[in-house]
C-alpha cells in the first residue's frame, strides 16, 4: 500500500485541478458494505481516483471493517466522509473535516469539530478542511433530516455563490456541494458553473449523478471532483457502470 504524506492526498487533488484532469470519487456506505471489496476492486481497474467512505447514519459500527476491506482490493487513496464523529477511523488515509456552510446548525458548523479537533491531531489522517453544502435534489434526505438543516433550493444559484465564497474565504480548502444520497435531480449546471467562476478552490459535485451523461454535464460545467454513491451501490453491474462513468469523466 503507497504511503501517503501529510498533504498528499490534497496536493494531488489541486494538481489535477490546475491541469484541468477531472476526478472520480466513489462513495461507499459503511452500513451497506457487502459490496464494498468488489466496489474498491473494479474501482482499482477503471483507475477511479478517490473512494469516500462514509454516511448520515451509522447503525451497525463497520466502519473499519469497511475501510479494511476497501484498503485490500485497492490502492486508492480512502478519505473519510464522516456524518459524524463515531466515523472517524486511523485506517482510513485521510478525511474530509466537514462544515455544514449551507446551514444553521451550529453543531454541524464547529461543535462537532471541537469534539473531533483532539482525536484527530493525535491521527496520522490527512485532514482537508471542507466546505459543505447541500442543495435541493428535488426530494428529502437523510442528511437533510440527520443535520436539521434545509438545504440551498436548487434554482437559488446566488445563495450557492455567496456560500461557497464564504467558506474559501474562511479558508476552508474545497467546496462539496452535494444533493444527497437518493436525489432525483442532479446539481443544475447553472449552478455548478455560477460557483466555479467565483472560488478557485477544488470544487466537489454529488447527488443524483447515475449516468456518464450526467458526470459529463458536471465536469464540462466546472466540478474538479465527481462524486457517485447510490447509483454504484444499487446497481447490479457495478464493473460496467463504474467504467463507463470514470472513463467518461477522465475523458471530458
């Protein structure tokens, strides 16, 4: 297994970006991991670039038998992407440190982080300082409903601008923008674009993307960083769709 230097992860993201390369980043559930060995498998052969693993609840406690199983099959850098702080694990290579900017939660925008700042400085995990928010995919959540927060409604571009600015201003190194797990609609293009011309951080679009289409419309409207989840993990053929997404993306 490669190992990884305190800023590598990081780095290698903001390289691809400046090179204008596209990036794919599968996001694993810990409470739905049956599959995640032969996820992190074909992930490995159709050269994905990131695996995210995390999720709004975390009923069963497999987070690190999850991330040991993804670790087997692949090489691929795993970044935790906690929904809260019983996710933080020291098997996983680094990890999103979250603040909920869309929101008024202010448990979600720094409480939970005071809880998490110790632990995490006695780690070996990369931490990367992200900002996230939530926009309207057209149906309800679970993040929504595990962050009390309302996310950003999916016509308010404006709104996702001026949060975004907000969030590189406080320094927060990416900006995820995300609809959530099972969203109908993915983040508009309008959108995406709107906020991309105003930071010059990485910029991480999830949410209702199931189609190379949809990573595509994405990318080509300034997302650095293609998230996908649900769709991978409720499709039967994994291999074909995982392939055909990453090899669209890294071909846009």
């Amino acid at each position: 297994m490669t190992t990884l230097t305190s800023t590598s992860i990081y780095n290698g993201i903001v390289e691809k970006k400046n090179s204008d390369s596209k990036q794919f980043a599968i996001l694993v559930d810990p409470d739905n991991f049956d599959d995640a060995g032969t996820i992190a498998s074909e992930a490995q052969s159709a050269n994905v670039d990131l695996i995210f693993i995390g999720g709004s609840i975390l009923t069963n406690g497999n987070i690190e038998s999850c991330i040991m199983e993804v670790k087997k099959e692949t090489e691929i850098p795993v970044v935790l992407f906690p929904g809260n702080t019983l996710q933080i694990n020291d098997k996983a290579d680094g990890i999103l440190f979250l603040s909920l900017i869309s929101g008024r939660n202010p448990e979600l925008l720094i409480g939970k982080h005071v809880i998490a700042a110790p632990v995490l400085k006695r780690s070996s995990l990369e931490i990367i300082p992200t900002g996230y928010m939530l926009i309207d995919g057209g149906s309800s959540t679970a993040v929504s409903y595990m962050s009390n927060s309302t996310p950003i409604p999916s016509d308010k571009a404006d709104i996702a601008v001026c949060t975004a600015l907000a969030g590189e201003m406080l320094g927060l190194k990416m900006i995820y923008m995300d609809g959530g797990s099972g969203a109908m609609s993915p983040i508009s293009e309008i959108m995406i674009s709107k906020v991309r011309e105003q930071i010059s951080v990485p910029l991480i679009i999830g949410g209702g993307i199931r189609t190379p289409e949809m990573a595509i419309n994405a990318c080509r409207a300034g997302a650095d960083i293609i998230v996908v989840g649900s769709a991978v993990e409720n499709q039967k053929s994994k291999s074909a769709l995982i392939a055909e997404i990453s090899d669209a993306i890294h071909s846009s």
